[in-house]
C-alpha cells in the first residue's frame, strides 16, 4: 500500500515545495539567469577592483579628457585620471552604498512590516502613518534638504537611501503578513500556546522570506539609481570615487562640449545595465511567488484536439 | 478529573463579536449591535466519551469551540475543563494548561505549515511546552504520536514536507500534533468534511478509538448528521447560538423532537434510492444572528409555531412527554428547547 | 426530435501536458449518454477526472489540454473541429454550473446585470446561438438591453429568487441564492443540456435539499438534461435517475441509481457506498485503503487493483472493460426494474470489473 502520492491538481501540475519553486523561477527564465549573472558578474568585479583597475584612480596617467586609446581602453577623464580604472573603482563603492542601504532598509522595512502586520491594531496605525508619511515625501528634495544640513558624507548618502526606501518595503511586508497571519497552521500554533515571538520566527518569516528577497533585489537597483541621482546633484563627498560622482564631474567639467563621450556613456552604461539586471532578477522572484500575475491564461493557444485515440501504447 | 471523570462542563456560555459602524451610524447615535455568536450554551463531556456540535453554518458550533480554546472570549458563562475554571484565567496563566485542550482543524491542506516537515510540525507543541528534555526523548514522543494517529510506521513519514501526504494522511499528521502532548480533551472541526469519502472512516475511525481507549474525550463539530450519528455518544443540535436539543446520538436521531431536528434530518439525502423522505424544507435561511427573534429564535420558520412561541424563549429541559430521570448507562436524559415537545 | 439521445459522449479522453515533459492522462475513455429531461449523475472522488471530463465536453481546458472523442448533442458531433466547433454551442445548447460558482460572481456589478449579459451576448429566446447575436464590438440596443434584462429577471423567478432582489450585490446575496443565480446565469441562453459541477458541495444541508429541489424542478419543467458531477452518492441517488461512477480517468460502472446500489458490481462502487455512512443503519462505515494510482504513467490491469478487496488472476494483467452485465437471480435484487442483460453499448447497466464477469459465468453454469 503506497502511503506517499505527489498531489496533481486539476490541470494536471505537480504542485512543487516553495524553494523548488524559486530555484525554478531563476533557472527557468532566462531573464533572471541574466539578471542573476550580471549581478554576479558586476559583485566579482567590485570585488577585485584593487587588482584589476589598470592605473591609479588618484595618480594623473593620461591628459585631460584623453580619448580612447590602446593605452586607456576608455579614455580619460577631465582629471587626466583613467576611465576604465574609475568605473571599475567607483563600481565598488556604489556597489557598497548600494548594498548597505539596502541592507538597513530591508531591516528596518522588514521589521515594520512584520510587527505592523502581525500585531494589527494600534501599533498597525502608528507605524503606518509614519510610512505613509516617508512614503509621499518627495525622494529628492528630501534628499537634498538633509544632504544640506548632515553634510556630505558616504554614510550619510546611505542613510538617506535607507530612510528613503524602507517604506515602501514595509507596506509590501505587511500585507503579505496580514494575508499569512489569517492561515490556519498559524492560528493552530497560536492555540497550542505558542509564544509570538516564535510564531513570527518559524512561521511568519519563512513565509515572507522570499518576497522580502525580490524586494531586496528590486532595493538594491533603486538604491544605485538614487546614489547616482544624489552624487549628481552634488550631495556627496566630491573626493569619493563612485558611478555618480563620475557622471557629476563630468557634466560639471562640460565633457559634453568637449565632445568627451566616453567620460560620461560607459558610466550611464554600467549603471543601467546593473539596475536592468536587478529587475529581471526581482521580477522574475516576484512572478513566481504570486501565481496571479501569471497571465499563460490570456494567451490565444487553446487546448488541442487529437485526432484518434486508443488504449495501449500505440495509440495515436 | 473531577470524580465522575467530567472532563470539560460548559454552563450558559456566550461569546458575541461587535459590528462595525459606519459613520452614518455613529453619528444617528444608533445603539452598537452585537453578533450573538454563542447565546448561552451548556453541556458536558466526560473521558471516553465522543459529543457532536451539528448544525448548519453561522449557528455558533465553532465558535463555540473556539471559545473553549478561548481563541475566542467569552462574554458569559463558564467552561471548567477537568475541574478547573478557565473562563477568566489571564493568557500567561491559561498557556500551561493548553496542553489539555488541542484542536484538529478542517482544512488538512491549510492547517500544516507547508515549509515545516511532519517531524518539526509534530514537534512543535513538544516545544513550545518544554516537554521531552534531549531531542531523542522528544523523536520517541512524535513517533509515538504519530503511531497513535495511524501513521506507522513513523519513519516513513518523519521527513516528509505536507504537500508529499495525501489529504487524509495530512490529518493525521494534525492529529498527530495535537496528541503530543498527551491531551485530555480533542476538538474537531469539520475533521473529515474536506477529505475524499473513502477516507474519511479512517479518520473517524481514529477519533473514535482514541476515545474508547480511555484517555481522553473528543468533541466534534459536524455538519454531517449520518456521521454524528454513527460515531458519537452523545448530539448537540445547535441553531442560532443555542442548543435546541441534545441527547443520545442514537435517539436523537430516531426519535427527534424539536421541530428543527426533525427538519434537518427529513432533508438528509438517503444513499439508496428508493428510500424518498418527505423533506421538510424550511423556508428562507439561517437569520442573521445580529437580530435574533423575539421568543423562540427558531420561530419563524418553525412549522408548527404558536402564538406563545413568540413570548417564551424556551429553555433546554427534558421533553415533556418524556418519561423523565436518567437514561440507560447513566447517560443524562435529553434535552430539548421547544414548549411544543 | 428524432431518435437518437440529446447528448452522446463517446469514448472521450483528455491528456494534460506536465511541466517538466510527460503527459498526464487525466480522462480515459468516458461514455455515456442523455436524453432530454433526464438527470445523469457523475461521481468520483477527487482526481478521478470527473470535473476534467465535463471540462472537455465544454471546450474550456487549458492551452497544456489535448482532447479526443466525439460529444454528439442531438446526433452532432461539436468536438470535430475543436475550439471553433465548440463555441457556437457553448452556453446556448450545452451550459454549465462551475465548482464554487457563487463564489464567482463579480463583485461589483449586480445580480440581474451579470445574468442579463450572457443573454445580450448570445442572444436569448429560442435560437441555437446563430441567429441574434450581439454584434461583435460594443454597443448593444437600448431595447435589447431591456429585454435581456426582462428575460434575467424571469430566470431569477424560476430559480426562485424574486426578481427585484436581483438588483442587489452578490454579497448581500446568502450562499443558497448565489448559486441559484449562477444556475440562473447557466440558463440565461436556454441551454437543452446543462451540466453542474458540484453544485451542492458547499452548501448546508437545508440549502442544499433546496437546490436539489431546484435542480429535478427544472429538467422536469423544461425538458433540461442535467449532468450532475459530485462526489456525494446520496445526492446523486436522490436527483439522478441514472449514474456512472469514475475512478482514475475512467467509468468503472454505470446504471440506474437503483441498480448501482441493489444491485452492484464493481467492487469501487460497494465500497465506496459502504464507506458513506447512513442516518438510520447501524452498518459499520468502512474506509478504502491507499490511494489513487498515477496518471502520468500507463496502468497495466485493472487500476482499481491495489486498493480493491476481490481480486481474482485477470486483474493484474488484463484490464477490465466496460460490459453489460448480466441478469443476476431477480430475487436476489428484490425485483430491480433495471435493465439486465443489454446488448453493448451505454444504457444500461455495465460495469467493468474481471471478478463480476467470472461470477456470472460460474451462475450461468450453475444456476
């Protein structure tokens, strides 16, 4: 007597484990593989910047905005300073930045989230009008106002970020949770005496773990857009090396008259390829974890008619 | 346990949930309607013995055990498990003796964590409540309990994540949860009505031996009157919030007598087809239990209301015409809340 | 209409493609037949295909779906040329009652509204769907509304919701008079066959002996051939005059509702009436052990084999076929009015089972 059967549903899926699903999802699509290798590929770089870079990021090699040559494979910038070496060091902090905030609005967007959502009630209230509140400030006035009064500094401009991005999180958190804290299993755990504390732990946090995921990385390109926004309106520390001090001193050092391209579209390049491939990875996350942003039911194939049929394997 | 083994007694219990107001309401200052959920409701249970909550939706039965588990408040009356008063005892307080009281829920494809395999699900309780001191004390608990539920061997099945059991072994991994702990009272919620038929006497079956064997009573709520019927000692049937008769399964099945009762089981299909009862189909449906009617709640639409049914709520009280003191093996006498009885 | 039955379902089948390749073969050969005002039951426990078979007699399985057989309504085989040839006939002549219909309506319009559309859509009174259809884009005369309107407003008298209420919202609507607004909606186009897929399952048992009602009231009344698909055998035996019982994509017995409890023959159906208990009999409710075998790969012998309590030597071998089975001493069945004996084909009582058909043969001998 066999205990064990895969559950097949009506239309005949297997129905898989939620980390089978994932794993599914990136290597299925190929859009999130992209997305996954580009990541990867940028974090690897970022990562060796110290031993790749060709020349010194601080040290003049070549003249002012130098053009591409077989000695500085994309030209130099107004500085004299190699444009190759500044993307591949600046890719590192703006990496950093971006991560960092990232990191710490996930931790305080997360948290808000489950608590708010867990808890209901009045905490619920509180803290969603506090998000609500950084939700319609606008992003970049709020950024320059503080950048005014802080200071320009790398730590602030990751403060800023997180501040700026937790909110969002927050609110996709607690409606996730609010769903999740309805099921069953959770109200079973509550009625065998478990404490909250492990409820959210064991139960809750799984659950939300993977969305919280797609989110991070979705942050994550929205952290890198926002550093270089902010880097380009002048709210960082000018002598830091990042993508979006490059494209400011660029402008500020009218590359564009001087027809020097390259000081100014391989940046924007790199920036963009890096925040496409955190979307495809965080939509592809995303796709997976809610079914019913799938749309294979709007599509004009119809089910198929066989011509004849008959038991055995012979059968047409 | 109380000297003649009453494992819980519930006196006059209600439980009600607030409606929400609209502005309009707050502020034509309309008085705040309650939703009399549970509107006083008394029975007991005692060890061995199997007590069915039937009646259809919205008429208080899960409440009822929800507010038992005090998942749910109560607004009145008491609930004495195994002689101990748990009404009003504060959460912290009431969360060691929890381990008394477990519940199997309806939907077996739901009540499982989905990422927990069976070993953590069964675990858990284990856990929580700081028994079986080394892992191995705590391994030897959950086979045991899983055993006890039917999955034996326990081996088999330790490892497996929900979505690998078929409905009816998803249950008994349920059961298996909640017998972990040794309780002395089971609740059971609709525990079969989403699983296949071919399944579902197994797991009766189970609820059932579980009871005989001794160690402990089993409460199940259940839409299903052939079921009640079949498995359990005694029935409750419940309308609106309130029993309106209870007694031997067995006669209250054959031998009904409040006019409800006798609706209901006119109207239960007959698996052989030659057998055509006279429904009684009532009129309309279930009322709202916002705005319960005056007298007999059940009056209108009752076939046989008489004026006085609209002036006297009836208490549940042993049938008039019926011979009166206790029944055979000492079970109580039934009950019925009817004046026409 | 002339001789032959309303419906006719010929040995239908249905394959799903799985995601990670491979095929599951969910339907497995179905046949049955309906004449008009007749009320056929379908039952099965889940995954035996029931639901996927009316499914595909409709044409609404997924893009991943690939059918065969012919579905004849009044001699008519609409399946022939797939998607194209179904949907002239889809909601005019063949309707259907989905699993948790009421709990499908939309929200945000009105009862009376949502019945009312099919009827614009597809043109009401008395066509087979061709004649008076709404033209393809927009916009629908003032005087066709009204009288669609007029026409959803009768429908919701028939199913016994008084017509005024059928401007209120599907949520102020209790769940009984939902699904008697999703029969409603089923009839708008006054189809000759209807099929209900479990219409009762979520509904109290007072509410549902008011469908049930509902249900024979209507192919009583208007002729409708009903197709009730369910896995409760004691609502099938109240509404259904005749039934056939699935297992693993395929009809294991068919007969009169009379004669698959009298008189029954394949071991899945005495087993599956034993383990759904009665009000009054003290018989013991038994459960069926193990589990439905896969889809996904070909069966050898009878799939009913590892769960099934009288196997004899055919079975692990030979798959069992659907044949009539023979008279059994009239007795021993109390004098059933079923029809014994038929010559092949799908009315009548077949059952496909190796152990009925070496019984027989050992009482054909030795009577």
């Amino acid at each position: 007597m066999s205990a064990i059967a895969t559950e097949v549903g009506l239309a005949g899926q297997v129905v898989r484990s939620r980390a089978g699903l994932l794993r599914q999802a990136i290597l299925e699509r190929k859009a999130a593989s992209l997305g996954l290798f580009i990541i990867v590929l940028f974090v690897v770089l970022a990562l060796a910047a110290p031993v790749i870079a060709p020349y010194s990021t601080t040290a003049r090699t070549c003249a002012v905005f130098a053009p591409p040559s077989a000695k500085h494979w994309l030209g130099c910038d107004d500085g004299g300073i190699d444009m190759l070496s500044e993307i591949i060091s600046g890719g590192r902090i703006s990496l950093v930045i971006g991560f960092a905030a990232t990191l710490i609005a996930m931790l305080i967007g997360g948290g808000v989230g489950i608590v708010s959502g867990y808890f209901g009630r009045w905490i619920d209230i509180t803290l969603m009008r506090i998000t609500d509140y950084l939700l319609v400030i606008p992003d970049l006035a709020f950024a320059m106002v503080i950048a005014d009064v802080w200071g320009p500094s790398l730590s602030h401009v990751i403060a800023v970020i997180a501040i700026l991005e937790w909110a969002t999180t927050a609110r996709i958190i607690r409606a996730q949770v609010m769903s999740v804290k309805e099921r069953v299993y959770i109200k079973r755990a509550r009625s065998i005496g478990a404490s909250h504390a492990r409820i959210i732990g064991r139960h809750i946090l799984p659950q939300v773990g993977p969305l919280l995921m797609a989110n991070t990385v979705l942050t994550v390109a929205v952290a890198i857009y926002l550093e270089t926004a902010l880097a380009f309106l002048g709210l960082e520390d000018p002598t830091t090396t990042t993508w979006g001090t490059i494209l400011e001193h660029a402008f500020d050092r009218a590359a564009v008259s001087a027809g020097a391209w390259w000081a100014i579209v391989p940046d924007g390049l790199v920036i963009t390829l890096l925040i496409m491939g955190c979307f495809l990875l965080g939509q592809a996350i995303e796709d997976a974890l809610n079914p019913r942003l799938r749309v294979a039911h709007l599509s004009a194939r119809r089910w198929a008619l066989r011509p004849l049929a008959g038991r055995g394997p012979d059968a047409i | 346990m109380t000297a003649d083994g009453v494992l819980l007694e519930v006196a006059d219990l209600r439980a009600r949930y607030r409606v929400r107001r609209s502005i309009a309401d707050r502020v034509a200052r309309r008085p705040r309607q309650w939703v009399r959920a549970v509107d006083g409701v008394s029975f007991s249970l005692r060890r061995g013995e199997m007590v069915a909550l039937v009646g259809e939706s919205g008429c208080g039965k899960t409440t009822t055990a929800q507010t038992i588990l005090r998942m749910v408040e109560a607004s009145g009356g008491s609930i004495t498990v195994d002689g101990r008063d748990i009404t009003a005892l504060s959460q912290r307080r009431l969360r060691p003796l929890r381990r008394d009281i477990q519940m199997v829920y309806q939907d077996p494809y739901e009540s499982l964590d989905p990422r927990f395999r069976v070993r953590q699900t069964v675990a858990e309780p284990l856990l929580v409540h700081g028994v079986g001191g080394s892992r191995r004390e705590r391994d030897e608990l959950i086979a045991g309990a899983l055993e006890r539920a039917g999955l034996a061997p326990a081996s088999l099945y330790l490892d497996r994540y929900p979505h690998e059991l078929s409905g009816g072994q998803r249950q008994r991994v349920a059961i298996a949860a909640a017998l972990a702990l040794d309780p002395v009272l089971l609740l059971a919620d609709e525990p079969v009505s989403m699983l296949d038929v071919s399944v579902r006497a197994g797991v009766l079956s189970l609820l059932d031996g579980l009871r005989r064997d001794g160690r402990l009573g089993v409460m199940m709520i259940t839409h299903d009157l052939s079921t009640a019927a079949h498995f359990a000692d005694r029935i409750a049937v419940m309308y609106l919030g309130r029993i309106v008769e209870y007694g031997p399964a067995r006669q209250v099945v054959t031998d009904p007598r409040h006019p409800y009762t006798k609706a209901l089981l006119s109207v239960v299909p007959d698996r052989d087809p030659r057998v055509r009862r006279t429904a009684q189909i009532l009129r309309g449906e279930t009322p709202n239990p916002v705005a319960i009617p005056s007298g007999c709640r059940f009056r209108p639409r009752c076939p046989i209301a008489e004026d006085r049914c609209a002036e006297v709520d009836p208490r549940l009280a042993p049938p008039a015409t019926e011979a009166g003191g206790p029944g055979p093996e000492a079970l109580p006498a039934r009950e019925v809340a009817c004046l026409l009885a | 209409m002339s001789g032959g039955p309303l419906l006719e379902v010929r040995d239908l089948h249905a394959w799903f493609r799985l995601h990670g390749g491979g095929e599951l073969h969910a339907v497995q050969g179905v046949s049955f037949e309906l004449e008009a005002g007749e009320r056929f039951g379908l039952v099965g426990e889940s995954g035996c295909g029931k639901t996927t078979s009316i499914l595909a007699m409709m044409g609404l399985l997924p893009p991943n779906a690939s059918v065969s057989g012919e579905v004849r309504l009044a001699g008519a085989d609409i399946l022939a040329g797939g998607e194209d040839s179904v949907r002239p006939h889809r909601w005019t002549d063949m309707a259907m009652v989905f699993q948790g219909a009421m709990n499908a309506l939309n929200p945000v319009r009105t009862v009376i509204s949502q019945i009312a559309e099919p009827i614009m859509l597809h043109g009401g009174a008395g066509s087979g769907g061709g004649a008076g259809r709404a033209p393809r884009t927009g916009r629908v005369s003032r005087a066709r509304a009204a009288s669609a309107r007029q026409r959803a407003g009768e429908l919701l008298e028939l199913v016994g919701i008084p017509a005024a209420a059928g401007s209120r919202y599907p949520h102020e609507f209790s769940g009984g008079m939902r699904q008697r607004a999703a029969i409603a909606m089923a009839l708008a186009c006054e189809p000759k066959v209807l099929l209900a897929d479990e219409p009762t399952t979520a509904l109290d048992v007072m509410v549902q002996a008011q469908i049930m009602d509902l249900l024979v009231r209507l192919s009583e009344e208007l002729g409708l051939a009903l197709v009730l698909v369910t896995h409760d055998l004691p609502v099938v035996a109240q509404v259904c005059q005749r039934a056939a019982v699935m297992y693993a994509g395929e009809i294991v017995e068919t007969g009169t509702t009379d004669a698959l409890f009298h008189d029954t023959r394949h071991p899945y159906t005495r087993l599956l009436f034993a383990a759904t208990p009665d009000l009054y009999s003290d018989d013991e409710v038994t459960s069926i052990p193990g589990t439905p075998p896969r889809l996904d790969r070909p069966i050898t012998g009878c799939p009913f084999l590892p769960r099934c309590d009288s196997v004899v030597a055919r079975c692990e071998s030979e798959r069992p076929v659907l044949r009539a089975v023979g008279a059994r001493q009239a007795a021993a069945s109390g004098g059933a009015g079923y029809l014994a004996g038929q010559p092949d084909g799908d009315r009548g009582h077949v059952a496909a089972c190796h152990r009925n058909e070496l019984v027989e043969a050992i009482e054909k001998e030795s009577p």
